[in-house]
C-alpha cells in the first residue's frame, strides 16, 4: 500500500513547490526586515520606483500577519538561497574630508550608517527618509569637524557616542512627540569635534510598526 502523501502542517502553506507560511500566521520582525530587504533590492536594480518603494515599505512595517506581507513582493523575485544580500543603495559610507557632503530627501535609510568628518562638515537629514527598519543605527565620527543629524519630531534618539576635546549635543530636545516614532541609535566618538543631534520639522506618519 502507497504510503500517504505528506500534508503540511495546520500552520503552512504551498506555493510553487515552497512551503510558505499560512496568510492569517502573525508575522514576526525577521518577516518584515526580509521583505524590507527584497524591497531595498529591487529599489536598487530598478524594478520599483522611490515613490513604490516607499508605499511598500510603509505597509511591510505596518502588517500584521503573513497574509497583508506577501503582495508586497509578489511580483518581485525571491532572494537566491545561499546568495550573498545586495548590497543596500545607500549604505556607502558618508566621508567629509575638507569638504561638506549632505544625505537628504527621501532616501532608503540601511540599518547602519557610517558618518566620518575630518575638518569638515556633514548633514544626515532623516527627516523624510525612509526607514528599512524601525532601529537604525548611526556611527558619528567626528574630528575636527563637525556632523549634524536631523531626525523627525516623533523619532526616539539613543546617544551612546564619547566625546573628547568634543562635544555631542541634541538642542531639540531629547524627548519625541509620541513613542510611535523610529528609533535612531548614535554612536561613535568626538575628536576636538561636534556632533550635533536636531529635531523638527517633520513627523514620521507610521503608527504602528507591528
């Protein structure tokens, strides 16, 4: 007698051949960074405008279960298992060397950026950026020179950075307007240098990132 076909369990589901999670399954943070990750790939190789990405990874942060993730990237490819992770559009490093260099506008903010200013000056405007993820983390180095950072009205801002012969200061105020906001980690060290944390002028509109 044939044995009988393996049945997925209550929990999953098959498409194409691959077992997938069942739409009403509650998704976890990894589900949505994944998606994230697809969505900042197909940004980068131009198969989503900054407009689609953008829409889409407003609703990848705001879903709740498997079922509101996958039309998110249906139309997408799948990353190649055992493939290394594209690289993410704007995660090269930020360097102001006797020089001014500012990152603005609506651009895909990477979990980690990389932020050196020697004798000059840099701006880091998240104000209408585009958070990948809720936490994101920020390394400041500055010597010399000097760094500022704007954040949106609602975001949560963690500095964790030393000074010496420096100074790193937030003259917005470290409290945010609501706890809904994305959370901003900054770290690194001031050298005879200043690193400068500014809020206003704009609040991120998710309000609920699970």
């Amino acid at each position: 007698m044939p044995a009988a076909a393996s049945q997925p369990s209550p929990e999953r589901g098959f498409q194409a051949g691959k077992p997938t999670a069942a739409p009403d399954l509650r998704a976890a943070d990894d589900d949505r960074d994944r998606v994230a990750s697809i969505l900042a790939e197909a940004l980068a190789t131009g198969r989503l405008t900054a407009e689609e990405h953008s829409e889409r990874l407003e609703a990848t942060y705001g879903a709740r279960t498997m079922g509101e993730l996958a039309p998110l990237t249906r139309d997408l490819p799948a990353a190649t298992d055992g493939a290394a992770p594209a690289p993410h559009p704007d995660a090269a490093p930020v360097h102001a060397v006797f020089s001014k260099i500012r990152r603005g506008g609506q651009w895909p903010v990477p979990p980690e950026t990389y932020v050196r200013s020697t004798f000059g000056a840099a701006v880091i405007d998240l104000r209408q950026a585009v958070f990948t993820r809720r936490e994101v983390v920020i390394h400041a180095d500055s010597f010399f020179g000097k760094i500022e950072i704007l954040v949106p009205d609602n975001a949560i801002v963690q500095e964790t950075g030393t000074a010496l012969f420096g100074k790193r200061s937030q003259p917005g105020g470290k409290r945010p307007q609501g706890d809904d906001g994305p959370i901003v980690r900054i770290t690194g060290h001031s050298l005879f240098g200043h690193v400068k944390v500014i809020r206003g002028g704009f609040k991120w509109p998710w309000r609920d990132w699970r």
